[in-house]
C-alpha cells in the first residue's frame, strides 16, 4: 500500500532561491539599468492577481518562482519551501548498456503531423531492445517562442496574439494525431500550459524585462509538447511509452561562456529515479531543456537538443546515438560551394571535432564529448531518405575497421568560415621578450573577442591571429591602447588589421602520418592562384589551417577538393591488349618518350604488356630515378623471348608494386569484359585506369554508378574518351558544357566510323553488299561485319553518352535498327554471311531510292533525347544540304543541341575509326592524366 508523506524544508541563505533568480534577483547584475528592470519584473509579479496566476500547479510555480498571494513572502528573504513525496513501491532497476539505442529527431523532422508520424514509424521500427528518442520543439516553435519574449519586454500587446498561434499550431497538429482521451488530455494540458504562459509574459510585459531563467523556462515548452504528441502517437499504435520532461533528469552548471557543464553524476541520479518511477522499453524525452542544481529552468543552448541525445546515451551507455536530420550525412565540403561534394562513411571524434569547429555542418563540439568518454558512436541520418545509410562519427580504430575495405584516404574533408579579418601585431622588439603573447591575447579576452587562428613565426618577430570581423576593430583598438608606449617607441612597428579574410581547413586524422600532405595542399592552391595570408597546423596535425582572401575562398575550396591528390610526374604504365589498337600506342609512347621527359617533364614508365596469353614485365634493376620500364623500341621481340604467361593479377601487382614511382596507370586496349570488371578494383587500389574500352561504361546501370561514384570519391582517374569518338573530343566536351551550367537538350550523331564509309559510299548503282565488302576489304569493319551493322556498338556509345549527360538507362533501354536480315543472322560464319548478303541488296536498293527521290540520303545514327529521357539507334534521312549528308570516308559527326547552342547545334567531326587516331586519342588522357598529377599544362 502506498504512503504519502509531505515536509517542508527551509534552506540557509547560502544557496540563492529559485524565485530570485527567476524574477529578476540576479547575483551579479551587470548593470542599473539590469537591476531596476529585474527589481520590476518582481514586483509586476507580485502585483499579478491570484486569476492571473492560480492556473500553475503549485509545484510548478514553486519552481519558476511564481508563488500564489496567500503564500507570498519577500523576495529578498532566502528561505525555500519545498514539498516532497514518497510513494512506496518496489523499485525499478535502470538497465544500461547496448540494449539501448537514442535517437535525435530535429524540429524540421516533427516540423508536422505528417513528420511526427514518420519519426514515430522510425521509432517503432528499431529493433533495439530499448529505445529513447529526444525531440526538439517543432520548426519554428523555439523562435515563435523567442518572439514572444521579445514582444512582452518590448510591451508589444501582440504578444497575446503570438501566443494564440503557438496554441493553434499544436491544437491542431494534435487534432490531427490524436483522439479520444489521449487527445482531450493533451489540449488540457496544452490549455494549462498556455495559460501559465500568459501569466509569466504579462508579468514580462509589465517589467519591461526577462531575465534568462524565466525566458529559459517559457522557450522550453515547445519541446514538452512535441514529447508528448509523439509519445501519444507510440501509444496510439499499442505500444508502452514514457515521456521524460529532461528538466527533472538533467542537471547542468552554467559557465562564463555562454554554455553548460553536465552533472554527470547527479544526472544519472535523476535518471534511475525517474526510471524507476516510470520504466518503460521506449522513453520520449524534451531536447534543449535541463535544469539549474538549484531546479531552474535552462536551456543547453546552441545546439541543445543534439546536446541532449549524447547526455542521454552517455549516461544509459547506449549502443549508439543516431542524429536525424535533413541531409544525408557529413559532406567532405559544403555541398553549396562544391557540387562534387560526397557523403563520408566514417570520421573519428576528433575529425568531427575540427569540421564542426571550422564551420562544417556536423555537430557541435560539446556534443561529442559525452559520447567520446564511453565510445558511443554518432550517426547522422537523413530522415528524408532513409535508404541513404549516414555517416558514422566514431573511435578512429572503428572507423579504420569500416574503411579497410575502401580506398584509404588520409584527408577527410574541407571547411571554410568566411567574414573574418587577420590582426597582425609585428616588431621587432617581440622577440625574446617574456609575456609578449601573453599581452597581446589578454587585450583581446578584455574586449570579449574570439580568435578562431593563430599563427606565430619562430623568429617571434610577429604574431598574427584571426578573429571575426565584426570584432577586429574594437581589437585593434585595445591592442593600439595597451602597446602604445611600445608603438611610439619603435619596439613594435604596427598592429595591422588585414579585412575581408576566410579560412580554410584540410582535416584529416590520418594526416599526422602521411608525409606530403601539406604540400598537396599549397600545390592545390598555387596552382588556383590563389594567395596564402596565414598558415597554421598543430603538432596532432589533425588541420591544415590557412587564410585567405574571401573572395578567393570559394575557389580555393574547389580547388583542393577536386586536386588535392596531386603527385608527381613520373607515371608507371601497364598497356593491356597489345593489338592494332595497343600496338599503335606503344609506338606513339616510344616516338613521343624523349620529347616529353625534355619538353613536359612527363616521364612515361611502361612496366608491363600483356596479352590474352603472355606478358611482358620490365626488369627489376634500378637507376637514379627508380625502376627503368620496357625498352619500347624491341618490345614485341622482348615479349617473344622473355615473356610468360599471363596473369592479371601478378601483372598488375607488378606495375603498382614499384616502390620508386608513385603514380601507376592501368591502359586498358581491349574490348574484354572481364578486363573491365577489375576497374573498380584497381581504383580503389589507387590505380588510374584509362580506356578505350566501352564494356564498362555501357555494362549493368548499378555497376557503372558504383564506378562513377568511386572515381569521385578516391584519388584515382578514370579516363575514356576513346570510348565514344576514338580520337575526337566527344566526351569532354560533352563535360566542359555541362560543368560551365549547359543544359543539354540532344545529342545526335554517326557514331561509327564503319557505317559512316558504308553509307557515305552506297551510291548511284552500287550495290549494299558491294560496299559492304569493300569496307570489309580495307579493314574498316570488324573480321566478321555483322558486328557492325547489328549497331550494338552504336548502341554501347549512345549509352555512354546518355549516362554522362546524367540520364540513368540500362543498355537495354536504348533501342536498335538492325541492320542484318533476319535470316542472315544466325549464319554459320562471317563468310557464309558475306555470300547471302546479295539477296538482299534489292531492299536496300529500294530504301536508297527513295531516300534519293525526296532529295535526301540514309544514314545510321544514335540519338540521346534529354527532354524526353530516352536514346535511340536507327536509320534515318537526312536533307543533302544537312550536316549530315556533308561527310566522307570515315567521319563520325556529333552535334549537340543546348540551351546556349540551341538554334545552331554544337557540332564536332572527324575521323572515328582508325588505330592511329584511335591511339591518339588514348595518349591525349594519358598526358591528361599527368597534367592533373601535376606536370606543367
């Protein structure tokens, strides 16, 4: 049977009351005017009719320091009442430990009913034994609440009108979620609390004035009526579930700072009595708020909610705290300054630490720092894409365990914070002078700056810190005041203040023992032209920091996140299907080496040749430089005589196994698919594959996605131009339109060099397969045509190209006119083809008179339509004046049809078949890819 007991307990004057504190008795006012509008606001409430503050529960208004008239004392007295009350019950153990799971959910995930019934889903879906989940108040409510205060202080009487829409927004969100009794006991409890709020900003309103515990304690109930719509909505679903008001749990101390130091220990405290009086597998609890060791109201201020789940999964030492948000995790960049940005998996504490500490949209400091005490890890989740899996912020051994299996990467991101300016105090009179430094950062402290950088020569002849902007000049005046004498005495010869800066940081945990990193970066900005005002790295090397001028900071951002991985100029090679097309290039690389070692300083290391059978690896001595590659001028007799057999796997090994060179490309010649299927790994290794091979690009959807994404995400290069144009520029400039903001409308084109001399040459009275047998005979089709006329190889390049232009098609997708008779298609072999072909030529025959007859001609093109997302093969006529009807021999033509070039479409023509261009084409990546790896350009 339960008991109930009530005492009443007086305090010394020693502890400040919470009424004090509340209605405006301030320990330390800052200033009369402060203490007279505080004096106010406690005399307003005394002044306050029983009607107006009867409606708070006597508890409350204990708490808030609202006591009713009939028992009002005088504020400047220091005795405190207090009730308490014993149930006995049998007591409820708190479990701890990984059977927990904490979420955060933001105000713009329960910004409605809709959301809050999407959390509620997430919520009842994890598979954890124990859940609790923190809620902010819903969008916009914390600053409708702000706005209230800032009304009644200013005796806005609108304030009322405010208050009434903060009421409606949850009225009818609740009438939304709930019904029944849980509904009619929430718009109960929501009357009360609206009317306790009247009470409190009437009495604002009337003082002119809110001190931060009362403005504290009325912001706080947005996040008390989100609690309790979302638990209601658990329970409507038959599930147990608690909400927790965190005022009663956890207990913080305010500092000098702006922010809070949680109680730890009293906290879990409070938390095993609140669990033992409410257990319950799945708890609801009020972000932002916490109360004072005194049981005043508070905030956690920036960031508080976040703040609130690490508390929280600190202190039931939970198996990780999962962050919801709008965005689908941490961004390497900010994603509005750099397209490219990409999702990162992991970062370790301290990483996340220095991204969010320079700006990067990740957490709060202090909100890692509960978590980090039990190795909790962090996941920040999009709750708008649920298939997105996050990234995880962690111990760096975990994040080296879930990153084993990727390409390793030693910088993790990039931050900037703009609209800052660089203070330099110089002289020579610094140096060796004790307390200098000292000096100089205690004149900031004193005007209250924050400096975010320093950087001091070793020379101590200056010291140059960044501070922002908004408060370098209250700086500079201190500084000009405390080193006056030592200004006019020359000692120091200026305090300069440098405006309009940035700051950029490189972060990285791996940093700190990967040698040339810096370099990468000041390479990167260099080569951006972009000038350096300050550097600064600690000894952790965590960061990289430099500053620079704002209006470069954009640039400099992009800059070194897309060639940060820049290296030297030596490349070693490995040339795979030395056919027409591998053996053309060996012989543009061995006439092309000496000129660019001399002119270029580009050095093009072969190190192997393979085969479909035998291969070819460069010899183990060494010079100066490192291993010598294959003498390219006896290459074929050296692959006689000291070949063997191949295998892919030791050829690559080979290649990339140097120690002496850096940088390793893959040259695939082939048309293999099973060749092609091993890119993906040999990026991820750090090797650069450069292709004219289409089986990749044109192969299943998904896989080439996972290709493209790991291209942007690594170091490494992926270059196929020759895929689409052999050697003419297709795919680039394909790119360089979409990159400068072009929005491509069409592309169409003759693709194929073959097709394009058919019908170039299927003319007059020339038979269809009369032409084709000539094209057979000079080489310009394959051993067997029918590989051509099918138009599979049309359609691999029609595909390639829908894919860049960001159209997301299977192979499959893109249908084909095939040009083979149906019969004919199954023939024996290519010879037995070549003899049947003749009976059809009377069908051509009648297709090309009457292409003839309307004044045009047939050609066989592919097509990529953007507008109406879909790509196409086919035979088509066009007018003799067109474009189209103008070519001759071999040439390929692609016009491409944008919204700058839209009446006259962008047209690029040439030569499309041919092992020399072909060739040249491959050679023009690889001497792309040394630009990009640093050789002059």
């Amino acid at each position: 049977m339960a008991s109930l007991s009530a005492s009443i307990s007086c305090r010394p004057s020693s502890l400040p009351p919470p009424p004090r504190a509340l209605l405006g008795g301030a320990e330390k006012p800052r200033e009369g005017r402060r203490r007279t509008a505080a004096a106010a606001a406690a005399a307003a409430a005394a002044r306050c009719p029983p009607s107006l503050l009867s409606p708070l529960p006597r508890s409350l208004a204990r708490r808030v320091g609202v006591v009713p008239s009939q028992r009002r004392r005088d504020l400047s007295k220091t005795i405190h009442a207090s009730v308490t009350v014993d149930i006995a019950t049998e007591e409820v153990q708190l479990p701890k430990g990984e059977t927990w799971s904490v979420h955060k959910f933001g105000g713009t995930c329960v910004g409605n009913s809709q959301r809050i019934k999407n959390v509620a889903n997430i919520i009842m879906k994890d598979d954890s034994e124990r859940k609790l989940a923190v809620v902010s108040a819903m969008s916009k409510v914390t600053d409708m609440m702000y706005d209230l205060i800032d009304k009644a202080q200013s005796r806005d009487d609108t304030y009322v009108f405010a208050l009434d829409n903060v009421l409606e927004k949850h009225r009818s969100t609740a009438l939304d979620l709930l019904e029944g009794n849980d509904l009619a006991n929430f718009l109960s409890q929501l009357d009360d609390d609206i009317n306790n709020l009247k009470a409190m900003l009437r009495a604002i309103y009337i003082a002119g004035h809110a001190t931060e515990s009362f403005t504290d304690f009325v912001v706080g109930h947005g996040e008390l009526w989100s609690a309790q719509l979302l638990s209601s909505v658990i329970k409507k679903n038959g599930i147990d579930c608690q909400w927790m008001d965190t005022r009663e749990v956890l207990i913080v101390c305010p500092t000098n700072s702006n922010q809070v130091d949680p109680d730890f220990p009293e906290s879990e405290q409070r938390l095993e009595k609140w669990y033992s009086q409410n257990p319950s597998k799945t708890i609801i609890a009020t972000g932002f708020i916490a109360s004072t060791p005194y049981n005043i109201p508070t905030t956690l201020k920036r960031d508080g909610s976040d703040f609130s789940a690490a508390i929280m999964g600190a202190l039931l030492r939970a198996r990780q705290v999962t962050i919801w948000t709008d965005v689908d995790g941490v961004y390497s960049a900010d994603p509005r300054k750099v397209g490219e940005a990409v999702i990162l998996k992991t970062l370790s504490y301290q990483e996340a630490w220095e991204m969010s500490y320079f700006g990067a949209n990740v957490l709060h400091p202090r909100t890692i720092i509960p978590v980090m005490r039990y190795d909790i890890p962090i996941v920040i989740r999009n709750i708008f894409n649920l298939s997105a899996p996050g990234t995880k912020i962690c111990h760096p051994s975990v994040c080296e365990d879930e990153d084993s299996h990727m390409l390793e990467s030693y910088v993790k991101g990039f931050a900037t914070i703009d609209n800052l300016a660089l203070v330099n105090v110089e002289g020579t009179g610094m140096a060796g002078v004790p307390g200098t430094a000292s000096a100089i950062f205690g004149a900031v402290k004193d005007v209250g700056a924050n400096v975010i950088m320093i950087s001091q020569a070793s020379s101590e002849h200056s010291v140059c810190f960044a501070v922002p902007e908004k408060e370098v000049e209250a700086v500079a005046e201190a500084l000009q005041s405390r080193f006056r004498q030592a200004l006019d005495a020359g000692r120091l010869s200026k305090v300069q203040v440098i405006p309009n800066c940035s700051i950029l940081a490189a972060v990285g945990q791996k940093m700190a023992s990967t040698p040339g990193v810096s370099a990468t970066l000041f390479n990167a900005l260099a080569k951006a032209n972009i000038n350096v005002r300050a550097i600064a790295q600690g000894c952790s090397e965590y960061n990289i920091t430099v500053v620079v001028m704002r209006e470069d900071c954009i640039r400099a951002l992009r800059a070194v996140h897309s060639r940060f991985y820049l290296s030297r100029t030596t490349i070693a090679m490995g040339i795979i299907g030395p056919g027409l097309i591998g053996s053309t290039l060996l012989e543009q690389l061995r006439d092309q080496a000496a000129v660019l070692k001399e002119d270029f300083n580009i050095d093009l290391r072969v190190m192997g040749i393979a085969g479909s059978r035998s291969m070819l690896l460069s010899e183990a001595s060494i010079d100066n430089s490192g291993c010598r590659g294959i003498d390219l001028s006896q290459w074929q007799e050296l692959l006689k005589e000291k070949g063997e057999v191949a295998n892919l796997e030791k050829f690559v090994q080979h290649v990339h196994g140097n120690g002496f060179i850096p940088n390793t490309v893959i040259v695939d010649c082939t048309a293999d698919s099973v060749v092609a299927s091993h890119y993906y790994n040999w990026l991820r290794r750090g090797i650069h594959v450069i292709t004219p091979n289409k089986k990749a690009n044109s192969g299943p959807l998904d896989q080439y996605l996972k290709l493209r994404a790991l291209q942007r995400q690594s170091y490494t290069h992926y270059f196929y131009e020759a895929t689409v144009g052999a050697g003419l520029p297709i795919v680039s400039t394909l790119r360089g339109l979409l990159e400068t903001g072009d929005k491509i409308l069409r592309i169409e084109g003759i693709f194929s060099g073959t097709l394009s001399y058919i019908f170039n040459n299927f003319i007059g009275e020339r038979s269809f397969s009369e032409v084709v047998a000539e094209a057979k005979q000079a080489g310009y089709t394959e051993p067997d045509p029918r590989d051509d006329l099918s138009g599979t190889d049309v359609q691999r390049k029609v595909i390639i190209l829908a894919r860049e232009s960001g159209l997301k098609l299977e192979l499959s997708d893109i249908p084909v006119d095939n040009l083979v008779p149906e019969p004919l298609r199954t023939s024996a072999s290519a010879e037995e083809f070549m003899e049947k072909l003749p009976q059809f030529d009377q069908e051509w025959t009648n297709k090309q008179q009457e292409a003839e007859a309307a004044g045009k001609v047939l050609r066989y093109v592919g097509v990529v339509d953007l507008l109406n997302h879909r790509g196409a093969v086919e035979l088509r006529t066009y007018k003799k004046d067109d474009a189209f009807a103008q070519l001759s021999g071999t040439d390929n033509i692609i016009a491409f049809t944008t919204t700058r070039y839209s009446k006259q479409p962008l047209i690029v023509r040439g030569p499309g078949a041919g092992a020399q261009v072909t060739a040249g084409g491959i050679f023009s990546d690889i001497l792309r890819l040394a630009s990009y790896l640093g050789a002059p350009s």
